[in-house]
C-alpha cells in the first residue's frame, strides 16, 4: 500500500486529520507549506492554532457538522499566515473511522482558494470593466444613431434644398417674360385706347347695317367696362407676377442659392432704406419711428441683414391695425448690436413663439402671407452667428430683436 502514502505526501492539495479533541494527528507536506508550520510542531497541536481568529468559530463548526452529518464539502476557513494576508481554504471533510466503526476523528481535504479568489477579483475587475466599456458603446450608439437621424434629416434637406432651388430657377425664367410682356402689354393698353378713340367719329359715317353691326359687337365686348376691366386685368396680373416672384425670391434665399458678398456696412443704413421701402408700400399709413444710435460698421451680407429687417417690418406693419406705432430702434453695447423692431399689433399667444422659424407657417391668408419670411430670417441671423428674439403680448404688441457680433 504505497500509492495512498505517496497521495499524501505528494498531493498539492492539504490533507490532513484531527482526534476528536480537533488536534492535528497527521497533515501532509502541502499543509504545512500552507500553514508555514512543520509536521513536528503542528502534531498534537489543536486545529485552530492555524486558524484566524475570524475563523475559528467556523473552524469548530465544520468539526461539529463533519460529526453530527459524516462531513461537509467546500467548507472555507482563513488561515493565519504570519507577514502575509491570510490564506483562504476551502475544506471537504469525512468521519475517520475504526473498521470497527468506532470514531477516530476527521479527515479534511483542502484546496487552497487564494489563486481562485484572485482570478474572481480579476473577474469581477474585467467585468467592470467590460460593463463600462459596454456603457461607453451604449453611449456611442445612441450619440451614432441621433447623428444618423440628424444625417438623414439634413440630407433630405439638401433633396428638398435642391428640388426647391430647381423649381425656383424654372419659375424664375417665365416669370421674367410673363412680367415683361405685362408691362409691353400695360403700354400698349393706351395706345389701343387713343387708336380706338380716333376710330370713334367714324362710326357716323357708316351705314345702318354697318352700324346696327358695330352696336352689336360693342354690346356684346361690353365697352362700357372694356377698358377700365383690361386695365384692372393688367395691373392685376402684374401685381400677381411681383408675389410669385417675390416667393421665388424667399424661396431661392431659403435654399441660401445666391450667397450675397459679405462686406463692411452700417446696419443704420440698411434699417433706414429698408424703412423707406416699407413706407412706400404701407398704405394704411401706419407711423413708423425710427431711433438709430451711433453703430460701429460690422462685415455682413448686407442685402440680407435688409431683407431680414424688411420681413420684421412688413411683419410689424401687418399686425396693426387701424390706430398703432412700429419703432425701429439700433443700439450697441459692448460688442454687440441689436436691432429691435417693436409693434402695438395684434401680439401673438406665447404657443406661437417656438414655431416663428418654420418655413410655410403663416396665419394670414393665401396671398398676404407666404410663412417664408421669418423662416428665411432667421437662417440669415444665424448664418452671421446672431440671434433672433421674440416677445409679445397678444393684444399689445411684439418685439422682434435681432442681435449681431460686432466681429463675426
Ligand atoms: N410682429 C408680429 N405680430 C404678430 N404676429 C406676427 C408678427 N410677426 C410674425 N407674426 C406671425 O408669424 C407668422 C409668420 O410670419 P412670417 O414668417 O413673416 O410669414 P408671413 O408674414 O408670410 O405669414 C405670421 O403669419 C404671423 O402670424
Ligand atoms: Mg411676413
């Protein structure tokens, strides 16, 4: 029987046995390296000298199952190792008995848990790491995904920049004839006119059934309307082709398709020709002030700046109604200027403030209002890195504010 003596004196694993008084009555080479004691000294020595003191009451209770239950299986014990953290056990335990059947004591057979606990720590470290890790991914995604969406979204506006660029340029061109024509056709109305007067005596020197004739085609041209009607159907017509070429016009800005040349301007040169312009078209004749103060020139589009303060104040002029006041005022602080236009109008609730900038959203009806003009200006003032304000008060009025960097 010389295999079992050299299981025991070979094995990695520590093996050992205890009398029933728990004092070690063997214990191979692997334990004592363990417990950093020899055999010699450990022989007759009660089990918990090798223990920690945290482990002892465990250490007593693994004997007391091992007894009362034949034994216990992965029992894990700390084991005091002098200049060194303790060692972690874990115990798998038998009854030691007689062939006779009477009780010796118990065998135990540990494993040394240190190496184990050690890769655990490590696990539990990579795992951490891995779940931050995994939460950086999460996080990479979503910002991935919403930089997608903003692709696509930007990307259809692109297609629709386009499509509408296109149609815009398509557009352009009739309309530039249809308006000419118009105007050939406005100068040619009095022309006709005092053609058509010259011929008038001649009608009495026709006779009757010339002129029962020419009675009859006058009736039916309805000459009494005839001319006022041909020049109200030009004028019309005109006034008809300036909208849709003004729309084309917000429409090709909309899509940024001319890039106006950036240079230095006096914003209160603009805010004053702009006011000009507004004035000549504002029939109601509602008062505009003005009240500019002294501006330091700033490099911009200019032509655009103007068309922005052109759509405020066609905007201004347009909530008043009857009795009311627009005031355009500049003013510079620091190195910002702000222009403000403010109204005594009809205001706006607070829900439509948000929805200013979207392109198309108008409350006024067909033909008055497009819903491109803030919408074209507000991608103005953001292009020259400004901003772009309202407040209002719905029965009192609203100011619209613009805010420019002195340096762009
Ligand atoms: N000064 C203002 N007072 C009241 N409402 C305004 C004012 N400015 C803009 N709005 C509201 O914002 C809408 C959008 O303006 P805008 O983009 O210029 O388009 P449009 O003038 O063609 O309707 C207007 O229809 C109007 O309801
Ligand atoms: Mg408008």
């Amino acid at each position: 029987m010389t295999e079992p003596v050299l299981l025991f004196q070979q094995s990695r694993l520590v093996m050992l046995t205890l009398d029933l008084e728990q004092r070690f009555t063997s214990l191979n080479p692997a334990a004592a390296h363990l417990f950093r004691r020899s055999a010699e000294e450990l022989l007759g020595q009660p089990f918990a000298t090798v223990l920690d003191p945290f482990s002892q009451a465990k250490g007593q209770l693994m004997f007391e199952r091992t007894l009362a239950e034949g034994g216990v299986a992965d029992w894990e014990l700390d084991h005091l190792q002098p200049d060194a953290p303790p060692v972690l056990i874990g115990y798998t335990t038998a009854l030691l008995q007689r062939e006779s059947g009477a009780l010796l004591g118990v065998s135990a057979v540990g494993r040394d848990l240190t190496r184990t606990l050690d890769l655990t720590a490590r696990l539990v470290e990579t795992n951490q790491q891995l779940e931050g890790a995994l939460l950086q991914l999460e996080r990479v995604h979503t910002t991935l995904k919403a930089t997608q969406t903003q692709l696509v979204q930007s990307e259809k506006m692109r297609a629709l920049g386009q499509l509408v660029a296109g149609v815009a340029h398509e557009i352009n061109t009739p309309i530039a004839f249809i308006g000419n024509n118009l105007a050939h056709l406005a100068g040619l109305e009095p022309k006709l006119r005092r053609l058509f007067d010259a011929y008038a005596p001649l009608k009495r020197l026709a006779d009757t059934a010339q002129r029962a004739a020419i009675a009859d085609a006058e009736a039916a041209a309805e000459l009494e309307y005839l001319w006022d009607d041909l020049h109200d159907l030009v004028v019309e017509s005109q006034q008809g082709v300036e909208r849709i070429s003004d729309l084309v016009q917000s429409l090709r800005n909309l899509v940024r398709l001319d890039e106006a040349e950036m240079k230095e301007a006096n914003i209160n040169e603009g805010l004053a020709s702009t006011v000009r312009i507004v004035r000549s078209l504002n029939k109601e004749q509602v008062e505009i002030i003005e009240q500019y103060a002294e501006l330091p020139p700033i490099v911009c589009r200019p032509s655009e700046l103007n068309q922005v303060f052109l759509n405020l104040l066609t905007n201004a002029v347009q909530a008043v109604t009857g009795e009311g006041q627009v005031r355009v005022s500049s003013a510079c602080q620091d190195d910002t200027i702000t222009v403000t236009v403010r109204d005594t109008g009809v205001g706006m609730a607070v829900e439509m403030l948000p929805r200013l900038g979207e392109p198309f959203f108008t409350t006024k009806p067909a033909g008055v209002g497009s819903g491109l003009g803030l919408a074209v200006s507000f991608g103005i003032i953001e292009r020259h890195h400004g901003r772009l304000d309202f407040t209002s008060t719905p029965g009192a009025g609203t100011t619209a504010t613009v805010t420019l960097p002195v340096q762009q």
